[in-house]
C-alpha cells in the first residue's frame, strides 16, 4: 500500500513545512556518490551553504545525520579529552552539548541561566579568565526560544587560543547570524529548521583554527580528516561513506530557496513574523516567554495560561485542525508551547490557520488576535 | 534552476537501482518525529526490518545515518575500552571495522585472508580460543565480493560469553541470512544496496546479550540507551534526535518490496542473476575474483584483462551509456570492476544493457556474452 501520511501544517519545533519545490527535487532518481555529475551538485551545495553560515571556511559541508549528528562531529574532531571547556548551558539543547562534551572527556565547565533567558555574556567571559580550550554556546535554544549573543565571545577564545564553538540549529538563515562576522570557529545546523528541508542533514563548517586540533576522532563516521577528502573536490574525491544523495539534493534546492529570497530579506521576515504572532497570543494572554531583546524569532516559546490543559490543546490542533505545535521539555513541561516561526512557516497564511484554530480549541473570539496579526504583517 | 541530474542505471558497488515507488513514498510530505501517524510508519518499518533480516529482536531500526553510521553505532554501544575483540580482515570493510574498534580503544586481534577469499572459519575460531568478548566480521565484502561464511561462529562465541557483530550491509536481502539462526548479536546494513532505497538509513538490530552491554557509549548521537527510547514504541516516545522522516518513509517502501516477492525468491533471484552476469562476462574472458562457494551474489568483483585499461572503460560506460559500475579499491584498484547485483539491478533487463554497452566499450561481438547471460536466466 502506497505511503499514507496525513496533511499537517508544521508549527512545532522542527520539522517545518517543506516546499514542494524540495520535495520534488528530494524525489530525483538516485546517482551515484562518486559519479562527477553529483559531484558538480556537492559543489553548489557546499557553496549556497557557505553563504547562508556567512563563512569562507573551505571545510563547510552537510553531516550525513540530523542535527545533533553536527554536534558529535563537532565534539568529536574539536574537543580532545582533558580539554578546558565553557558551555553555557540554559535549555536542553546547552544540556545535550554538555553531555557530548562529557563523554568526550572534557574538563567542562558549565555557565548556566534559567530555562527562557539568555546567558549572562560577562558570565561566560568571567568563565574564560582561567584559561580554555573551547568555548561551547546555544546560539537559538530550541526548548525555550532564546537567542543566545555572540558579541565579544569570539574575541575572548582567540586570545586565548581557543576554540568558539555553536549550535545554530534553529537559528541559521532565520535569525541574523554571521558566523566569519561573529569570530565562530565551527557550527553545525540541522536541515529541518528555517532551511525548510526534510530532517537528515547536518550543516557544518570549521576553520582553519578548528581543523587544525582534526586528528583523534573517537568516530569513524563523523572523523572530518577523512570526510573531507571526500566533501573537498580539488583533490579529488576519496571515498569515505556513501553520501545520503537524495537529501543532498533537497538541501540544495533548499538553499536555493533561501538564496532568491535572500539572508537578510529572510531574517526580517522571520523577526515580523515573530513579532505578528506573539501580538495576536497575546490578545489571548498567551505571552512569550523570553524577554525582550532575548527572543528567538524562529521559535516562539509561550506561557501556557493558567486552567488550560496543554496537551489536550496540542492534540486538538492535530486532530481536529492537521496543525502540529509543539510542548515545553524538561522544566517548561506542560507549562509552555513551542511554535516554529521557521521558513515556509513564517508567512501569515499559515499563522492566521494556527490563530484560527487556536481560538476554536481555546473556545475564544478570534476576531481581536487575527486583527493584531494582520496588523503585525502590515 | 531544477535539480538536473543524469539518467543513470547503478550497477556499481552501491547505490543501487530506485524504483519508483521509493522515490514517490520518499517525496511525501514531511510530517513531524512525534506525530502519532510517524509513529505507526516507524512499527511497520521495525517489523519490516525484523524479518527481513530474520530475528526476533526488539532492538531493530534504521540508524539515522549510512552504512557506516551502522558500523560506528554497533562498536559505539557494544565494545568498551581494554575488550578483546577477534575481526576478520579480508578486505576494505574488515579494515575499516578494525580501525573502528581500535578508536573504541579495543584490544583488536585481526583474522586476515588476502583480498578475494573468504577468511578460514578455524583461523577464527582458533582466535577466540584464547578468551574474547566479541568477534566482528563482514558478511558481504563489498571491497571484494565475497561472502563469509558464519557457520559455528554464533555457537563459539555464546561458549565464551562474547558477542557476533555482523557487518552485512550488502548481503542483507541479496544473500541468504537469518540473524537469530546465524546466531548473531548486533548487524547493521545499508539502504542502498540489496533494499533498493536510496542512501542515509542503516538497518540496525541487536539482541539481548548486546543489549545488556549498552552504556558507555562515547557517541551521544548513536548511545542506543537513549535511541531506542525513541523507537521502541510500548513505553511512549521519548524526544531523542529528529528522524529522517521522508528516509523512512522511503525504507519502508522499499521493505514492502522486499517482502511483496519474498526473502527466499529474492535471496534465489540474486543467485540467479550473479550467475548469469558471471556466465557472460566469462565469454569475454572476465573472470571473477572469488572462487566458487566464497562468493557474494549482489556483488560481482571480477578482474580486469590484461590489456584493458580499467578506469577509461568505466568512464566509457558512464558516460556514453549511462551505467555505472565501481572500480576496485586496495589492492585490487585499477585491476578489478566491481558490478552490483541487487535487488532491482539483479534483473535480465539492466544486465543485458551493461553487457552490451560493455561489449562496445571493449570493441567485442557481444552475441556469446548476451546469449550466455539469457541461457543463464533461463
């Protein structure tokens, strides 16, 4: 029987919707991983996601995993055991980093905020003074829709002859982020997020200062010395493990999408975007959860209202309405909604669907929260 | 500009041939990692994937990643540092399987044949004589194309308390193996080889013997403790990475090809078109490298004549016919073409075009070869 999925609009944490344009060119008949013609497809790709990490690093290439698999590799090529390393840590996503860096041996020293807010910077400048090796932070924290800053982190680990580390899965090509700009050593994404590609792809790219400590890879998958001498083409391409072709393709098509539309177009659509969605919650006294100045536009973390029965409303908008949001982790449980602002997701067609729907699970008037989101899009 | 890729009939060491009901069920809409519709994808895919390779074990998924991802999760959750482990090197995959293991910190003793054989059941045993916890070996050489045999070595190593870990990436659903009566613990396989499905999944299932190993694994990404929380449905799903949703829904559809013909008919037809492949290209003096009774259906390793300039006939193939077959790797490059024979490609009708575009390649009557592959198709 042919493959049955039911129709959703994606609104959660990631998964978002994906076009039909990278369906379409996901669905392409498979080549081979050594055959020139996908090697001319590695090259663009490599290119497009250059531009969208705001990088000239030669090593940036998607990691065959999803997201967190960027995070192993991350962990795996550029943290050696007994390494120094801060890792600010205020959600799960600063939780998982720390775990990865534990198991690789490191001498991990946590900074830590409350789940919503950012990272105090002078915290984790105060954190470096001793001496580091790394610096681990959370650019967008998923579980709680906060945007980490960058500002004078870089600067602080290359006095120091230190590695600056970042998980910018939910924020690349949705939040402004320059990673060359930003003095970020190495990064990995996921393919999930604002790129509104299926999930099974880890954008990543290192620098020079990173893929010099390349060399005691505890990973034979994800060891970058001998990924790279297939993923970089000028000395030909030597085999390493066979690249996931389809998805290849759909990042490609992607980032192409990300591309006509342009970085900074997209970062101002993802901050109006945001903007129009939290002022018509909050006309249901739904309010954000991060502060301001600390939002994360692709991720709209929210305060689920007192007497509201969070999981029951979750499953509502699913059931009744195909719309799929998603719930607070870890102390946010059952407390907090998760609403993806992310690519294709962050246009008012598909926010106004949710306010409708929301309004009906809610049992509230939805004329006051749709007018404000009209309002928010101009 | 629309992904553009070439028409291309994969007869090389993998990927392999598509079918189109793949790449449809592979294009559906993404929908999200916890919908409950997913969820009921990811039981049929475990089911589908236990039978196909023959085991009763709950622990049976696909490894969001290749082949490899499979290869760097087994020895990522089943060998601990200082553990004394036997593998059997006879080509590329054992090579890279005792490389894996040594970064796992594993005391590794190698059991060697030379490329092309199959390794000698005694001398590995014999190596499991002194005391071991696991022995590792590749059931499908895909470096050679030889099959190894498994016989006693499931029996000798429950004697001694230590785990079989079975590389069978592409032999699964080409060559006949039943895990559970093979006696193995852990094995882990490739989408695009003998199932037809493009790359970026690995079949993966372990027993309970493995099972009771899993907890130190230095890889977050592959820690099986917190994977199979995820995939392991009765006790709810439990958030651990974002599975490749349209990945999935693609290995699904390619198991439900697997089992619409059936194991034995597929294990009988792969047989049959090894043979018949192999009968042809005896006509042009293209001999292969195993002998008879080591060799390995859904791969044909055969060598080069004297005289015939390896990589520009394969170039020839590619690009003026479209098809493409692998080279050899090792030893064995520059000397050997490798040509798949799986699944979809394990067909009267791809073989007939390779030998035809391989007769012109060569300058050869292609009437022998052609009705020498016919008869053997009978």
């Amino acid at each position: 029987m042919p493959t049955a999925v039911p129709d959703r609009l994606l609104l959660g944490s990631g998964p978002s919707p994906v076009p039909a344009r990278v369906l379409e060119a996901l669905s392409q008949p498979t080549i081979g991983h050594l055959d020139p013609a996908f090697g001319a497809l590695m090259d663009e790709t490599a290119d497009l996601l250059r531009r969208t990490f705001g990088t000239g690093n030669r090593a940036t290439l998607p990691i065959s995993g999803t997201g967190s698999a960027g995070m192993d590799a991350m962990v795996a090529n550029f943290v050696r055991p007994e390494d120094r390393v801060v890792v600010g840590v205020n959600g799960l996503f600063g939780e998982r980093l720390a775990d990865a860096l534990g198991r690789a041996g490191a001498a991990v020293r946590r900074v830590e905020a409350e789940w919503g807010r950012a990272i105090d910077t002078d915290a984790l400048l105060d954190a470096a003074e001793d001496g580091l090796d790394a610096m681990c932070v959370v650019h967008g924290e998923t579980s709680t829709g906060v945007c980490q800053p960058l500002d004078g982190l870089g600067d602080a680990c290359r006095k120091r002859d230190a590695l600056l580390l970042v998980d910018c899965v939910t924020s690349l090509a949705g939040q402004r982020l320059l990673l060359d700009e930003a003095g970020v050593d190495a990064a990995f994404s996921g393919s999930q997020k604002c790129l509104n590609c299926p999930p099974g792809l880890a954008p990543f790219t290192a620098g020079e200062r990173a893929i010099e400590r390349i060399g005691g890879s505890r990973s034979w998958y994800f060891d970058l010395s001998l990924v790279l001498g297939y993923w970089d083409g000028d000395g030909g391409r030597a085999y390493h493990h066979t690249a996931p072709i389809n998805m290849v393709y759909a990042l490609r098509e992607a980032l192409l999408l990300v591309h006509e539309e342009g970085l900074d177009a997209r970062w101002e659509r993802h901050g109006r975007a945001h903007a129009a969605l939290r002022a018509a919650l909050s006309e249901l006294g739904i309010e954000r959860i991060a502060p301001d100045g600390e939002e994360l536009h692709p991720l709209l973390a929210v305060r689920v209202p007192a007497g509201v029965d969070e999981a029951a409303v979750r499953r509502g908008l699913l059931d009744r309405h195909g719309i799929e949001i998603s719930g607070g982790l870890g102390p946010l449980a059952g407390t907090a909604w998760r609403i993806g602002v992310m690519g294709s997701g962050a246009e008012h067609g598909p926010q106004e669907r949710l306010v409708e729907a929301l309004c009906a699970e809610l049992g509230r008037d939805p004329a006051g929260p749709l007018s404000a989101l009209e309002e928010g899009w101009g």
